[in-house]
C-alpha cells in the first residue's frame, strides 16, 4: 500500500463532522466514502484508511451520533 493512498480521517475530504466541531485528533464524525457509507462508520479524526483523499471534512448535524444519522453532505 503506498503511503499517499492511506491518511488520517481529520485531513480527508470523506470525513463528515458537526458543523461547530473542531478538526481534531478525538473529535468523532462519519465516513462518507460512497462505498462506506452502508456501514455507518462513526471514527475519530485519528482514525485512517486507504481510502483517503486529501481535503476539508463535509459538515452535518447527527454526523457524531452513535450511529451517525446524517446524510452525506458531498
């Protein structure tokens, strides 16, 4: 796996988190990956995957909820 296709969920653009929230190592959101979203997955911005892709988070309401019950945004 080459290192530019894995990353952190704080600096992806599939990362979706509340709209006053912070971008940071603890703060929870949902994957909004469109092969992802079926399984709800609710991470950290520590979290990572080799599905990233460098950008800005998305922003919803209920995107930290356990389960997140925002629609993704993008």
């Amino acid at each position: 796996m080459s290192k530019k296709s894995w990353g952190l969920c704080k600096d992806c653009k599939w990362w979706q988190i509340e709209p006053p929230a912070a971008i940071e190592n603890l703060t929870m959101g949902q994957c909004i990956d469109e092969e992802l979203q079926p399984y709800l997955l609710r991470v950290s911005g520590n979290s990572g995957c080799n599905r990233f892709m460098s950008g800005k988070p998305a922003r919803a309401k209920g995107s930290s909820e356990s389960p997140p019950v925002a629609e993704p945004t993008r």
